[in-house]
C-alpha cells in the first residue's frame, strides 16, 4: 500500500463503495461516513470488537488486520482497534485519526485492491449487537441549548428566562458513567423523593415527571495534562467524534432536589448513547460560520478562534420519535415527536473542551461532553416534553388518539440525526433508542 | 493457621503489635487501625504495591503472602492485594473484608507466630512514596455539613440560611475524579471567569478566592446492580473506609458560574485524598447514636434503619493545618485553623449509599462519596476560609503578623483526623496536604 496518506478525499460525494449498500441514497452508513463501532454477533459472548459501519454490513476490523495488508503508517494505529479497544487511537490526535479514516476509506472504494480481501471480513449489521463504542472516561453534560435554557427557564421566571451568566460562560456539569448505556437500554422509572403540588412534606415515590433530552455526545480524543489548559486550536483538533445522547431527567426529582448544587438524582439513573461513533472528519463537509448575534455578548478570548468563527458549528438535524405501547399494539409506527439542529447550539465542540479545561482540569481519552438539550427557536422544536407540553400543561397529542405530557412505562424514545446538503454525500448517525421500564414496587 | 476467622477481637486495646512503633501512645496507626495504602520506595518506579500501615512502618502485602502461610479462607482474599489490586477485596463484601481485617490483626499482634517471617515484610514509612489508596470509580461530593451549609448560605440569605429541602435530601453532585489527587498535590490556582465587585462584565483572570473545604472521602465497596437500589442494611455493611478529602474551590469562579447546574469549574480543578484508607471495622468503637434534633423532619423510611439510629453516627475529630511561605522561610510550624467533628454531620455515611442509589443509580468499588465541608456549630469551627473569613470580609490573624480571607500562592493545607475514647485505642487517619502553585502566566 503506498497511497499518500495525507491527500484526504474521503469526503468525495461521487465515491462508491464496493459494498452496494452503503450507495443507497438513503442509508446512514455511506463510504463518506465511516464511523466506529464495538460489536459481537448476536446472543453471543464473544469479546466485544471493534467494527466500521459500512451500508448494511460491518467490516470486522480484527479480521482486516489479518486478512490484508495495511500501509506501514496505518497498520501499527489498527492494531489496538483489532484488540477492541478505542482509547490507543483516541489518544493519538487528528492526524493519526485522518490517517486511519483515510485507509478506511481507501480500503472500502469501488476497485480497491483489498476489496477481494475485505470482504471476508463482513458480518451483516442485522447479526450483530452493540456496546458502548468505547469505555467512557468520564461524562460532563453541558447547555448549550439556549432556546432551551430560555424555554425551561420561562417556565420558572417568565420576565428573565436566561440568567446573566448563560451568554458569557458554557454551563456545565459533572454527569454519571456508570448508567450510561448503549441504544436498546431499558431505562426503569426511577423513584425517589417527590414535592406534590400543594404538599408541604416529600414523598419518596415512583417520578411522575419523566421526560428524555435530545442531546449529542463528544467523545474527547487526547486531551490535555493535569493544569494545562486547550487553547481552542488545541480543542478544535482534538475532539474525536459524535454520538447521540438521551440524558433522561425526572423533573419532579429534579425540581425538589436540585438547589443549590445541581441535578443529581434526577438525571443519573440512566443515559443513553447510540453506538456508531460518528468522526470530526466525516463531519468536516458540514460545519459552518459561528457567531453570537451581534447584540449579545461576544465570547471571551479564550473561547474565540478564527477557525471557530469560520467553521465552528455543524449542521446536523435532530429528531425524537416516540413509539407508546398502544403504538405497538396496532403495529403503528413511531410518531416524530419534533426537530432541531445542531446549528442553534450557543456553543461549538471547541469552546466546551476549551473552557473545560481553562482552570487546568483535565480531560482523556473517552471522556464524554453532552451538548445539553438542542431545541429549535419555533414552537414545536422542544428537545424534551417539558417543553413541548408546556411544562407539563399542555398535552400533546399523538395520532393515534393517546396524549402525552411525560413519558408512560412502555414508551420507546428514539433519537435520530443526520448531516445533508447540496454538494455533500448524506451521512447518518444511526438511532439512540430506549424504553422506560415500570418502576420498582413498593 | 486455624483460627476461626469469625472471632475479630482487633479492637482490643490492650492488644500490643510486635512492630515497637505500633504501641506509641500518639501514633496514628496502632495495631487497632491497620489502614491500606499503594506505595513504593521513593523515588523509584516500582508497581505500586498495597501495604498496610503498623505505627511507622508498613507491611508489604506482596512480601507478605509469599513469605509465610495464611489461613485458607484469607489467603485468595489477599491474593489481588499482593497484585497491587484493592477493588477485588472491596467488591466481596463486609465478610471478607473483616476477615482480612482479622487475619492482619493477629499477624501483627505481641506472639504471632507469623512474626519472624512478616519482619521481613515491612517498610519504613519514611522510606516510601504513596499513591491514591485505590484506583478511583466515580466521584460524587455531598453536603452532610448542616453548619456549613448554614453559615455559607447566611452569606447569601441572612434570613432563610437554609433552603426547604436540606433536612430532606442528602443533597449531592457529580464530580471529577481526573484531578483527584494524594496527599502532596501541588494544586494551581485556576483561571477563571469571574464577576469583580461592581463590574458589569467578567474578566478570564486567576481566581482571587481559592479555597478549601475540609471533608471526608467514603470510598464504596461492592455497590450495587444497575436499578436495584441498596437497602439501609446494605448501605450500613457496603461501604469500605474512609480518607480525608480536601475539595478545593475557588469561590469567585463558583459565585458567577454556579447557576442553576452547580458548582463545576470552581470545584474540578483538584482535589486531594488521604493515602490510608481506614477500614470501616476500624471506626467501629467509635459510632454513636445517630438523630436529626427531634424539631427536624425526620428521615423518610429509605434513610432509617435502627442500627442508624442506634450506631450511624461516627464520632472523628477533624483538623486543618495552614503552613505559608513565611512561616517556612523563619521554621515556623504549621497553624491551626479551625477543629471540627464528623459526628456533627446531618447525614449518615449509610443514609448516602442508600440515597445515591434510590433511584437505581449502580455504585461500584472504589466510587468516592465526599461528605461536603465539615464546619462545628460554634465560630471558628469553620471547615473553609469562606466561613472563619465571614465571606472574605474579616481576615483571620495569623500568629506570624500574617492575614488570610483566602488562600495564598505557597500555602500548605493539612488535614488531619483522629478517634479517640476512654476505653478504645486511639486511630488516626494520617494527613492529607496540598499546596498551592501560583496560576501560569498569561
């Protein structure tokens, strides 16, 4: 294999791939697309591997190590891919990252020269179950939604909805790893302690408020050392890829527990993020011009780069689905509860790991930054029922003649997403799906 | 070795260790405490090594299971120890960890058997360097100190100190375990967003209120399943020690940023850890009743248990030590700032396990659960320079001439916390010191 592998035309929307499926114009997964995944076939216990969705297929990256030569530059950063484990490559930075996406890209073309080779090395998406794509370090949930914070903070001071500090600092928050899950996760509502309307003691009860957050997910690539802050070209290289992310909330816990230190146990028995790690690369056709509007405050500078103002938000449409139980029951589909765009956020991927780590702290490997809830500026674009009922006073009505405030037991929330536009192969980020299990009794 | 292991007389104290040391009166680690630590000789770059301390020396585990034999129920319980591995003994309960407990006890104690063979085994403190105790899981930071959330709250809210659900809700937060670091953290002040007095916008500057917080670290053992909260009973045996915690906060980061997700910035920037971990079966003679004031709501029935109520509470004595750079440059010794007991807190180390997992939400081995600042009811026996200080607004006199509202560059705090009773050998938890650096240069 002797390609330079710095000439990077991955992004080529004429591109084909010698797997038919991924030329579908509808598919998700196009040659454009690449992103990772950590698989096993069905209702096995084999160890968990890392895979690269392609159309309808996975290419099996254990076995393309072994099936087929790789260039000298690219083979040593497959091998910890081939031994299931992400974090080798995370570490490594954009260029190891662009190199590997570039051979992957190479490889999976119309008239590769490993084509022969590769194609022993797929196992169709529809034999195999997913893990979290990679072990997560640890999870911070940022709010960068800011027709968000306006919408949920209406609801608590209809004359002042932003505080004074949401234009001017990134807010965030430390989340909770270990109830994250991967798409399919079965999310039990939680019980825990409840203010009735009216009551003047708690109750420790089943939430009555459950709700989801359409979010996406950065997954960090290197990060920086203890006390050495990202500049923002620093951030804007770093930072691996996306994912999907349901950051489901129970507001009635919410609303009790939550002053003066933040949520807790309203948000961390359980998040949900899709499994196909979607790379800053194949993102790189969709990025756009950032800016604050011009009336309000503009960022700090060390929040600011000529490369964030020009490139430093990325077009990706959001969408939340739900399917009810009495959906399934008359084999209904899911009804599309609403839509966002990535676009609105307030903040770009950059300026999250930068201010993260301005006072020194310091991020790694598979460490994982929530968006916070992406609502759209219309009416109807909630990214949580929260907003789209008003807080709880307008119900919502489905097709098939059900109504929803907050979620029931039985309901499937899917998250969905994906980046097109003229001149761009469409790419997809797979579903983010989980369903809410009834809560423990009593 | 036949002893039954269920006889655990290693509270005794009469009992004397044949490590000289160990019977000193003022030691911290009599034969009665038995903390583990990761160390290795200084300097080097050894594995780290799980040892136990015995008045100034320490037993190497590694050494220890293969220079004499053990009983058979304790030795596969040591084996992971000898690894360098704590998290294998913490997930197996309070059975075995008593057991092991016992097992150290007589092989320590006046006519071991195992003594001419363990001799061989031990390690001069002051010959070695010491890690975090164990690797850590995920952190959460609590507020059990109802005197501290009552004097930082009467800054903001002279006539309502404490909000409605305090006496409710262990309240709690997520934090970061990347800048968790042991006793000897060198600490830089961070750089911030901050609000100067008057000003109409903020400035990226170093914080100019660094602080600390006096707390104590539980560290979780088996945890529980994804959705199966824990029982009181559970949480009472479940958690495996304690270390002290010194969460450094910079108060003027916190104040512009900490609306309305809490405290982030201002709290992740380090935070140091004792490197003994006291076992629970150490503190046992030293628990008591535990009550809320009989005017106070009292615990819902998920935070009650008669053995709370008859033992939760645990009666350690807390110190903070302040050394500055002119007590130094003249050999001054360090200052005391204030005495405080855990025993005063509002919460149960019990009533935060079952809290934090009520709602489903798994905790594992090695998770870290902060108290929150542990301030006394009187003046004085503030936990933080933000209490003594009143705010920043009375500076507090050092013997030296010196003044501090808050901390300066060069500043060492020490933490330290010690068991005493009539009746009981006294146990203490060694120290935990951090100093800060100057912020880097812009």
């Amino acid at each position: 294999m002797t390609e330079p592998t710095h000439i990077d035309d991955s992004h080529d929307p004429a591109l084909q791939s010698w797997v038919a499926s991924a030329n579908a114009a509808d598919t998700d997964f196009p040659l454009q697309n690449l992103p990772f995944g950590r698989f096993r076939r069905s209702g096995s216990s084999d160890p968990w591997r890392i895979g690269v969705a392609i159309g309808e297929q996975v290419l099996d990256l254990k076995l393309a190590l072994t099936q087929c030569p790789w260039s000298r530059e690219v083979e040593p950063l497959l091998q910890p891919l081939a031994r299931g484990e992400l974090h080798a490559l995370m570490s490594q930075g954009a260029t190891a990252r662009g190199a590997v996406r570039a051979a992957l890209s190479r490889a999976l073309r119309e008239g590769s020269e490993q084509a022969p080779f590769l194609k022993l090395c797929l196992v169709p998406r529809a034999d195999i179950e997913l893990s979290l794509p990679c072990r997560i370090g640890e999870y911070t949930d940022f709010y960068t939604g800011i027709h968000h914070a306006t919408a949920v903070g209406k609801l608590f001071r209809p004359d002042n909805p932003l505080l004074p500090n949401y234009k001017w600092v990134p807010i965030g928050y430390h989340g909770r790893v270990s109830s994250i899950g991967v798409s399919g996760q079965r999310v039990r509502r939680p019980r825990g302690q409840l203010m009735p309307p009216d009551a003047k003691v708690p109750v420790f009860d089943a939430a009555k408020r459950l709700d989801y957050e359409l979010e996406l997910g950065v997954l960090v690539g290197a990060g920086n050392a203890d006390g050495k802050p990202m500049t923002m070209a620093q951030a804007e290289d770093d930072w691996f890829g996306l994912v999907l992310l349901n950051d489901w909330s129970a507001r009635d816990i919410q609303a009790w527990e939550y002053q003066p230190l933040g949520p807790f146990l309203a948000k961390n028995f359980g998040t949900t993020i899709s499994p196909w790690l979607v790379m800053q690369e194949a993102l790189a056709p969709f990025r756009k011009p950032f800016a604050h509007p011009a009336d309000d405050p503009q960022p700090l500078p060390y929040l600011d780069s000529p490369a964030n103002r020009e490139r430093g938000a990325i077009d990706i449409l959001l969408e939340v689905w739900l399917h009810t139980d009495a959906m399934r029951a008359k084999a209904l589909p899911p009804h599309r509860l609403s839509q966002s765009n990535f676009g609105d956020a307030y903040w770009t991927v950059a300026q999250l790991l930068a201010h993260h780590t301005c006072n020194g702290c310091n991020l790694g490997p598979g460490d994982l930054l929530g968006s916070g809830t992406q609502s759209g500026p219309q009416a109807g674009q909630g990214g949580s029922l929260l907003e789209l009922s008003q807080g709880g006073k307008q119900p919502i009505a489905l097709p098939n003649g059900e109504t929803r405030t907050f979620l029931a037991d039985g309901d499937t929330v899917t998250l969905r997403a994906y980046c097109e536009r003229a001149g761009a192969r469409r790419i997809g980020f797979g579903e983010c799906a989980g369903t809410v299990l009834p809560a423990l009794p009593f």
